[in-house]
C-alpha cells in the first residue's frame, strides 16, 4: 500500500467528498446558462413579430384559442431589448417563468459553491397549483374581459 492509500477523508491530498471542485461543480448551471442565454440571444436577433421566422401555434391556428405559451417568443424578444411592459402584455405568464429560473438558477449555484444537492423537490400540492395557474391562466386570457392577456 503507498501513502496516499492510507490517508484517511480530510486530510490533505484526497478527494474532497462534497463532488470535486468549486468548478466543476458549476460546469452543469453554467452549461444551462449559457444555453438559455443562446436561446434569448437567438429570439433577441430574429424578431418573433416578423412573419416566416417561427412556425405558428398550432392550437391558435386550428382554434383561435391561445395557449399558456401563445406570445412567448414575443415576450421573450421584448423582455431582451428591455421592453418590459410589452413582455408582459404579449405573454405574462412567460415574464414570471424568466424570473423564476433566475432565482431557481441562482440557488442552485450558490448550493453548487456550497458543495450541497441542488435538490428542488416540489410536492403534488406545489404541482398541481403550478397546473392550476396554467390553466387558469389559459382560460382567462381567451374570455373576453382577459383580452388584456393575449400577445
């Protein structure tokens, strides 16, 4: 046996227990990062609003009836150039949904740099609620007095 197999956890020189590095633990939330920033990038530089860029929603072309994502490309182009009252107004929904990956985002990270799970676990109750605004969400912004929520 050498020396560095009979170390014991904590001393110099071993692995530490918590996943390896400060880095390396934040290679996973940098790659989502950069993978939406790309995604926001790409919608910031083509612009939803002209026609022939992205395909139409299917359920608003076969129903009129416009779903929870109806606008979301356009709120998301709004939201880049800092046009946030206009994100709002085309998907409002989508604008709560940006800040709440900030904040699960930013979570994670400083859990990562703690060297602890990022282990978000939501109950059947928190999802059936996240369901509920959904649809809820839906239901109104295609009744007539919700016309201030359609994109």
């Amino acid at each position: 046996m050498n020396a560095d197999s009979q170390r014991t956890p904590g001393t110099p020189g071993t692995q530490p227990s918590d996943g390896g590095t400060v880095l390396g633990r934040l290679a996973v939330p940098a790659g989502v990062l950069a993978a939406v920033v790309g995604a926001f990038a790409y919608v910031g530089t083509v612009d939803p609003n002209q026609p022939g860029h992205y395909p139409v929603c299917p359920l608003l072309r076969l129903t009129g009836i416009y779903c929870p994502g109806c606008g979301g490309l356009r709120s998301a182009h709004a939201f880049v150039h800092g046009d946030f009252v206009t994100a709002l107004g085309d998907n409002a929904l989508a604008v709560v949904g940006y800040f709440a990956f900030a904040v699960v985002w930013t979570v994670w990270v400083v859990r990562a740099v703690r060297g602890r799970p990022a282990r978000i676990v939501l109950g059947p109750v928190q999802l059936w609620s996240l369901g509920a605004l959904a649809l809820v969400f839906t239901v109104v912004r295609n009744l007539p007095f919700g016309g201030w929520l359609h994109p």
